[in-house]
C-alpha cells in the first residue's frame, strides 16, 4: 500500500475521475467506455460505476461515454493545472432497437472483450427461449462457447472440461455453493433482479480466486433513485415480483421474490401432489454517504424443498443457500478507490426418512453444509495512463457440517457428529493492467494463498496480453495457475445428503490447476459481425473421486473412500456474433477433449469424465418486426455424455452379476433441441407488458440423459438383458407475461 499511495499524477498534469450511471434508475453502468477525444487514452467503469483518467493535461477537454444498450454522450471538461475534475455522468437508455446506435454500441463491446471473457446482457436473457417461460442465466450462458450442460435435466455449468464445483459463482461478491433450483432446472437468479452478468472461462485475472476452472460474476440492481419501479412475471411454473426506488434522497432499495407454485397447481387440479417447492428472496440497500461514500447491503435467501409427509413413509429433503454482504466503498483520491466487504455464506443439504412398518418404525436425518466468514478488502489505483493497479486481501474462516442420525426399532438409535471442520484461508492479490504501448496491453499479477488445514502455502501466477492492429485485429493470450482448497463430493447413497463439501486436510492435497491460452478477435464483413477463435490447454492435479466399491456409514472418515488423481482438458471455441439489423445472433463451436487419471480407478488407465463432450454447437437467432414484435430461435447440439456400461453378465452363489471393465467408456446418443420464442410488447394500463410464448423441443427429439441394462421376460418365459433409457421432455409449449411500471 505504500507503493500504491507513494505514486501521484505527473505535475501540472490533471486527472478526471467519476462515475456513470443511468439517467433513469440512477443505476451504475459496469464496463462503461470513457474516451478522451482525440487520444487513445480513455477508462472503463468498474463494478460501482467509478473510472478514472490521470495525467490528462490542462485545459478543454471533451470526453464520449458509450455503453451497450445506452445513447453515446460528449461533455466537455475545463481542467485546470494541477486540479482534479470530479463528473457524474448519465446515460440515457437507447430506444433505438436497429440500425447505427446498435452498430456503435456493439463495436464497443467487441473492442472491449478481454481473455476469455463474456458479458451477458440481461436485454438478451430474456429474449431466449426458456422452459416455462422463466428467463434463466445459467441457461443462457450454455449457449456460449466453451460452456456446456452438465445434462438436460440440469443448469449446471462445464466450462472449459472442468465439473461444475470448479466455478466460482458470486452474486454481489457472495459465494453460492449450490446456485441450482429444480434440481438443476433453473439457477437461482432472478433476472428480474440482476444488473450484470460476467462469464470468465479461464484467463482469470488475480482478484479471482479460490476455483479452479472459471468465474460467474453477477452483480445485483442498486434500485431506482427517482420513483418506485416494479417488474415481475408469471410463467408456467413460478411467479415473481421485484420492486424498487428511493428510500431518502440518499438512500434506495431493491427487493425481489419468486416463488414456483407447480406444487399448488397440481394438487388443485388433481387427486396427484407434487412433492417439490422452491423460493428465493434478493434484498439490496445502496446508501451514499456524501460525496465519496457509500454503503451497501445484498442479502440473499433460497431454499428448495421436496417432501411427501402423506404416504407410507414420510420424506424430506431441504437445501438452499443464504448470504449477506456488507459493503463499504471509499474513493480516497481521484485515483484510487477502494472497497471493503463483510460477507456471511452458509449451504446447507438436510434429509429426513422415517419409514413405518408392522412392528415398529425406524428413521434417518443427515446434515450437512458449509458456512462463510469473508473479509474482502480491495484498492484500485490509477497512477498514470498506462498503469491500472487492483490489489486486496481476502480471509476466509470455513466451518463444515456432517451430522448423521438412524434408528431402527429393533436396535435402538445410532447417532454421528462428526467433527466440525473449521479451515482458515488467507490470500494476497495484486495485478497491474499496463498500457505497454498504443498496440500492447498486458495483465500482470498472481496470487499468494496460506490454507491452515495442512500448512498448505501457495502461489498463483496471472498473466495476460493483447496486441492490436490498424484493421481491428486483437491477438490474445494468457497463462494463469489457480488452486482449489474445498472440494465437493456427491454420494447417491442414504447415509449423507446428496452434496458435501470437504476442505482440503494433511491427506487430501489442494487441487491445482494450469491453464494456457491463445486467441484472436477481429471485426469482420464491415464491422457487422464479430469473429472470436481461442485454443486453450488445462493440467489439473489433486483431483477426487470414490474409490471403487466406496464404503458409506455414518461413522466412517469420508476421507479414506476418496481417490486423487489428475487431469487435463483442451481445445478450440469459436465464437461467431451479428451485431446490427434486424436479424442479431450468433453460432459458436467447441471442440473438446477431458480426461481423468486415478491411479486406484479404471486400472489406472485415463478415461473421460461423463460432461466430456467432443463437439457442441449454439446458435442463436433473433428477429426484430418494429418495436413490439420479436423471434428467438435456438438449436444446440453435442456429442453424447460418457457413462460406464457392464461388459460382460456372470453369475456369483446363483445370482446374475455385471462386469464392468472401462470406466465412462460408452456413449449416450447425440444431443441436439430446437427452442422458440414468440414476443409481443405492449402497454397496458400505463404499464408495459410483453407476452411469450415458449416451445421447447421443438421437433420433440427424445434425448436420453441415462442408459441402463435390466433383465426382462421373453414370451417364451426365459429372461434376457436389454439396454434401457431414460428420456425427459418432448415438445413442451409454454406461456409467459413479463411487466414493468
């Protein structure tokens, strides 16, 4: 810190600093263009809207402030010798849906894109067709290159060959351990609520960390500073509600709910119930404290429920996460900010199974869950034009839940409390983004982490560069090592809930992981599209798995029925995207390896993990008729998930057995839907509206998500073996009403 304050703006020289925001909501505008006219020298806004310009010389100066979606603005600018300007400026939302506002905009956002980065419009999420009507993130995200569905039955993220517990997912700096409701259906984002969406794939820069594979940065709305807002929504399986607007003069709000009510519907409507609910509720406070100030307050709460209290046995099973952010921004000088944050994350998984019968009754409940204690502390500085300085610290204190109860009748009850695992994490980061010269750009900075579970000290190297040509061609690459301390393990069996997480100890080492990436971006056909190619290579160490025929009881150290072992993923994205017209899109190809190593599984030879998939194919259509019509159209494609087959039947004291030989070696059928979307805008009552309608599986190809071999009666009464599968959803047309006052 001392370096960082040591620095000042070149004499006589002056800086401009400020914040963007919509006109509107007051809302801060992320990654906003600040450009000094006439120089190649300019600012992006961070996450709270604030940039800074140092080293501008004295004198007028006018500056042009973009962002995608909002009307281009020019000020003009007095400065004085060695005097700061201070601007707050405001964009106005763009109402042009075509033509050159849209072209500008998008060329900005190409010109912008970092290493492996990808901004998602929140515009764009809900012009996709979804299931039941319910915009939703993480599906959009899948329709990205290097981004596939762990399955149809899930929105769980495989970025880059990586298992979904390697992402990094924040909502306004918190972490959310399980980010799924539906059993993965849907995430647990409202996108009513959401401001901001940021995929990282890989080239991390060194403020992220704690995962190996990738970052879901998804930041919260502000709330409106003028009046009161609301949106909401009814699909075919929930609704949800947002409402927004000052407090005080200084002082705003935003909370928002959803709830899905299939549950209440059917049983309406039937004799049958179904078992499953879910709700979450966002809450956000924004607070400004004078002129350099501000205090905020996210709050997060969801649960998942899935109960049948009614039939002969009674079950449950409840999950869900809850968190809170307190946050503290200060700008300290014209060019140096900083934040401080106090985060509280919990997850927890509980079930419930009480099981009657003639002489008596027996039951089983499990805990378990992992809670957070986060201090963030970060400084952004700005030293001069060339130079953009972040650095932090971060720790963390991690507790870990495994509780375990049964009792049978016969035998009396048997209890487990397991030892609370408590694992301190600190980490240091700093990273420089530095203007080599007005073609070379490069992100330097690493990460130091001490993990007290097993003395564990490590480092992080983060290294990124990109070179421009005069035709709008941009080379990229980048290198970056990431460590991963808590590991999550999922048990299909009764005696654990479903999905535990487990800290790294003496014995299990901390996963670690290298990536290399090389890429290259460019404008092309007029500056109408956007061409992105990236090849990227991934080591990873110190990965787990179950041992074959793994031992479960609730007395047991879960760590003795775990392997390690290694992998590596590589390959080829590409990534195509229309900018203007009417008609916008885009198609992307992923060409893909993953490969596994355990020494103590499949003999020790390499095998592919189950979301290993060789191609996957997005494209996305989208048509605009004036400004209240609109056509969504995507199709998707993939090779099939590998899964582990019998090879051979034999039988062992009378009964048939199944051999299994090579691990993930078969492979279910390809993968390929057609979803649309059909939109209309309108106002009603002063209110706008826009009604869709949703058809899944278009053409209604039956993917399966498992394959299975039973044994089955022939005509004759003799018994062969045939390969079942399991399909989940034809053709599925859907409603949905979306408004906004």
């Amino acid at each position: 810190m001392c370096v960082l304050l040591g620095a000042h703006p070149a004499i006589g020289q002056g800086v401009i600093s400020g914040t963007v925001t919509e006109r509107e909501s007051g809302e801060v505008i992320i990654g906003a263009n600040v450009l000094l006219i006439g120089t190649q020298r300019g600012a992006a806004t961070n996450t709270y809207g604030f940039f800074s310009i140092p080293d501008v010389p004295p004198g007028s100066r006018q500056l042009r402030i973009s962002a995608v979606g909002y009307k281009t603005d020019t000020i003009t600018v007095e400065l004085r010798e060695g005097t700061p300007q201070r601007l707050d400026v405001e964009l106005v939302q763009s109402t042009i849906l075509i033509g050159e506002v849209t072209v500008e905009a998008e060329r900005v956002a190409a010109d912008m894109e970092e290493m492996s980065t990808i901004d998602l419009p929140m515009t764009q999420v809900f012009r996709l067709p979804s299931l039941g009507g319910e915009p939703d993130i993480f599906r959009s995200l899948q329709l990205l290159p290097g981004v596939q569905s762990s399955s149809e039955i899930s929105s769980g993220l495989n970025i880059r060959g990586s298992s979904p517990d390697q992402n990094l997912v924040l909502l306004d700096d918190m972490i959310l351990y399980n980010p799924y409701h539906l059993g993965g259906f849907l995430s647990t984002f409202n996108a009513d609520a959401i401001n901001h969406v940021r995929l990282i794939k890989g080239a991390m820069p060194a403020k992220y960390g704690g995962r190996l594979s990738s970052v879901i940065d998804v930041a919260m709305k502000e709330g409106a500073k003028d009046r009161l807002h609301g949106s909401g929504g009814i699909s075919m399986i929930d609704a949800r509600l947002t409402l927004e607007g000052p407090i005080t003069d200084d002082a705003t709000f935003m909370v928002s709910g959803r709830r899905v009510y299939a549950d209440a519907l059917i049983s309406a409507l039937s004799e049958e119930s179904f078992p499953y609910y879910f709700y979450d509720l966002v809450a956000k406070t924004n607070v400004k404290l004078g002129q350099d100030d501000r205090l905020f307050f996210s709050g997060f709460f969801g649960r998942d429920v899935l109960s049948e209290p009614d039939g002969e046995d009674d079950f449950e099973s409840s999950w869900g996460n809850t968190a809170f952010n307190l946050r503290w921004t200060h700008i300290l000088e014209e060019n140096l900010f900083s934040n401080v944050s106090f985060i509280v994350s919990d997850y927890t998984f509980r079930t419930e199974y009480e099981e009657y019968y003639e002489s008596g009754a027996s039951f089983f409940k499990a805990v378990s869950g992992i809670m957070d204690y986060t201090l963030r502390t970060e400084f952004e500085y700005f030293p001069s034009s060339d130079h953009s300085i972040t650095a932090g610290t971060e720790l963390f204190l991690h507790e870990f839940t495994s509780e375990a109860s049964s009792q049978e009748s016969e035998f009396g009850e048997l209890e487990a409390d397991l030892p609370r695992h408590a694992g301190t994490e600190f980490s240091l980061y700093a990273q420089d983004e530095w203007q080599i010269s007005e073609r070379l750009k490069a992100n330097i900075g690493g990460r130091l982490f001490y993990f007290d579970r097993g003395q564990y000290f490590r480092a992080e190297p983060r290294f990124s560069a990109f070179y421009s040509f005069d035709d709008g061609l941009t080379l990229k690459g980048a290198v970056i090592g990431a460590n991963q301390f808590l590991h999550l393990v999922t048990r299909n069996d009764l005696s654990l809930p479903t999905d535990m997480w487990f800290p790294s100890t003496s014995r299990l080492q901390p996963s670690f992981g290298m990536q290399y990436v090389l890429g290259a971006s460019k404008p092309v056909f007029d500056g109408g599209y956007t061409l992105s190619v990236e090849g990227y290579y991934k080591s990873m160490s110190d990965l787990l798995e179950f041992k074959n025929n793994a031992i479960f009881s609730i007395l047991a150290p879960l760590e003795r029925e775990l392997t390690s072992g290694d992998g590596e993923a590589y390959g080829a994205e590409f990534f195509l995207r229309k900018n203007a017209g009417a008609f916008t899109g885009w198609l992307s190809y992923t060409l893909a390896w993953s490969e596994r190593t355990f020494p103590e599984l499949n003999n020790g030879e390499p095998f592919p993990p189950r979301y290993d998939k060789r191609h996957d194919i997005s494209a996305v259509l989208n048509y605009r008729l004036g400004h209240s019509w609109e056509f969504t159209a995507t199709w998707v494609y993939s090779t099939g998930q590998a899964y582990t087959m019998p090879t051979a039947i034999y039988q062992l004291d009378g009964y048939h057995q199944y051999l299994y030989t090579t691990r993930n070696g078969y492979r279910l059928p390809s993968y390929h839907r057609l979803d649309l979307n059909f939109s209309h805008s309108f106002v009603w009552f002063g209110w706008d509206w826009k009604a869709s309608i949703n058809i899944y599986n278009t053409y209604s190809r039956m993917n399966p998500f498992a394959q299975w071999v039973e044994r089955e009666y022939n005509s004759d009464g003799s018994r062969s073996h045939v390969i079942k599968q399991g399909t989940l959803l034809p053709f599925v047309p859907t409603f949905g009403l979306h408004f906004n006052f």
